[in-house]
C-alpha cells in the first residue's frame, strides 16, 4: 500500500510527510463516547519538528483515513516518539451546561459546535425534537451521547456522531452500510463470541420522575414476567426529567425494556483491513455455525481498529446487539 502521513508544522508553515520514518499506524473509532485515534512511532533523528496542536492527516493509497492533531508526544533517548493524534471530537471533551428545549439532536450539535467553534458536515434530520434536555458540567460528548440516547428511546433510530474527515456529522446507521463482506470465506482470520445477560439486561425497568407538587416521586414499571421467570430479577432504576408526562414516560419505559430485555451477543473479529470502515457504520457479515446461530446479517460496528503495517493492513472490530 502506498502510504501518506503529513504533519504540518503551524510555527513554521513547513510540511513533512512523514511515512518513510514509520513503521506502523493505527487508528481506532468507537461508536459513542470518544474522538478517532491514530496512534504511530516515529524516528525523529532525520530533523521532523512538531509540536503538540499540528495537523496530521493520514491515507492509503490516496484514501483519506484520518484528520486531527497531535496531543501528545513520548520520546526516549534514541529519538523515537511516540505520536497521538485526535480528531475534532477530542474538543467535545470540554465541560459545560446546557438547557435545550425542543431541539434536535442535530440542532444540539449544530449549537455546541459553534460555541466551540468547530466545523459541521452532514447533520442528519432525526425528526424528533427532544422535550427537554438539562445538562450541568458535563462533557459535551456526554450531552450529545444523551441526545443521541433519547432519540433512540423515542424515535427507535439509531445515529452515529463522527467526525468525517475534520467535519463533525451524524447519519443514522442504517444509511451507513459499508462495503465488502467479512465472513469465513473472506477476509475473516480469528474471532470471539459472547453470550450474557449480564451487562445490559433488565426485565424490569422503573422510570422515577420528581413530583414538586406531592414532593415525591411519581414511579412507572415496565416489566416482563416470562424472562424474570427465566433469569431472575433483572431491575434498571432511572431518574427522568420531570417535564416529562405519564404517556412520554410510560413509553420510555416499554422502549427501554424492548431494548434492554434479551440475551446479548457480542463478537470481536480480527479481518484483513477494509479502507474506510469505521465505528458507527453497518458491516455484511457471513460466519456459519457461529455458536448458536449461523450469521449472515448486517451488523453494527462498535469499535473499529486499523493497523497498518508496510504493505499488511488488519483491522480489528468488536459487534454487539446482535439480537436473540
């Protein structure tokens, strides 16, 4: 593969690819929760100057893979650095408070970015405006992954929040569906196959909303017997905003329990490198005879992690919510 690692240096305008000096990059994407990493070793004996704050950005064979900035530098005493870089959602890790009433998660990410004054692409409509949503000293990835939290439990969509490319998107994951198949007759090498019911099952969900007015709390109960006689007792207990009514907090409550009451399957899979495929997005996957079931489904990618090596590119990609 041909390869292209470019580090402007903003002190002084200069440009250095530097790609011959590195034997490996890798770069990881989570679907919630935390900016796009690429992570490399560098020789700096051949006169690379950078600091911390300088843009990188990184492709194979003319593909964009990666664009952010160093954050931080490890070196030892032959000269080799160690190099992280994050991309634009590394800047959503600031605290702040926010009260929105009425907005959608793309139009909360359309105010946070230009607070923070970071740029925008493809911010998909999801068509529900959330009532109320409250947040005080929070990371602004906490508020946008609450956002995004709500929508889900209302409107039953699923949305990804990237940064595509150093221009902050969200598309909901269905329109997101990679190219290529992985499967045991192609570019599969090894994976792992989990079942549980222990991280995220519950078979009972009580919803708590504050009631001013009595000065307790008002409490709603989704339950299903059938799988509380199957597995126990299951009980999630959550606090809801109080501007909330019984109709939107009784739905909650059943779409929380859809959710969360079933046996989960996870799968961490090591494959040949697919450019291009990233955390968020759905991915064609073929494995017969995977334990107690045969897939051959669309599956959502969790965490995506690319390593590319000289002319070997792997990747490594965990999938969850494969149903039951």
């Amino acid at each position: 593969m041909r390869y292209e690692l470019i580090i402007l240096e903003k002190r002084t305008g200069s440009a250095w690819d530097v790609a011959p000096q590195v034997q490996s990059v890798t770069y990881t994407t989570n679907r919630t929760g935390s900016p796009g990493t690429l992570k490399f070793t560098i020789n700096a004996s051949g006169g690379v100057s950078f600091v911390e704050g300088d843009p990188v950005r990184f492709s194979a064979d003319g593909q964009l893979v990666f664009y952010g900035w160093v954050f931080t530098k490890s070196r030892n005493r032959y000269a080799v650095i160690d190099v992280t870089c994050y991309d634009q959602l590394r800047y959503l890790k600031a605290s702040a408070s926010y009260c929105f009433t009425g907005r959608t998660a793309g139009e909360i990410i359309q105010e946070i970015a230009h607070d923070f004054q970071l740029q925008t692409g493809t911010l998909d409509d999801t068509g529900y405006p959330i009532p109320l949503l409250v947040m005080e000293e929070k990371t602004c990835l906490d508020i946008i992954s609450t956002a995004l939290q709500r929508t889900l439990l209302a409107a039953g969509k699923l949305y990804t929040f990237f940064d595509d490319g150093g221009a902050l998107s969200l598309r909901e994951a269905g329109s997101m569906i990679a190219e290529g198949v992985v499967g045991t007759g192609s570019l599969l090498t090894d994976y792992t196959y989990k079942t549980d019911i222990d991280a995220q099952t519950y078979n009972s969900i009580k919803l708590s909303r504050p009631n001013e007015e009595t000065g307790r709390a008002d409490v709603f109960q989704a339950i299903d017997s059938g799988s509380i006689g199957r597995w126990g007792l299951l009980q999630l207990y959550q606090t809801v905003d109080e501007a909330l009514n019984d109709a939107q907090v009784e739905s909650q409550a059943r779409s929380m329990l859809r959710y969360h009451n079933r046996r989960f399957r996870t799968l961490k899979v090591q494959a040949l490198g697919l450019l291009g495929l990233r955390a968020g997005q759905m991915l064609m996957m073929d494995v017969p005879g995977l334990g107690d079931i045969s897939l051959r489904q669309l599956v959502l990618l969790e965490r995506v992690c690319h390593t590319f090596q000289n002319d070997l590119h792997t990747m490594e990609f965990d999938v969850q919510e494969l149903g039951d």
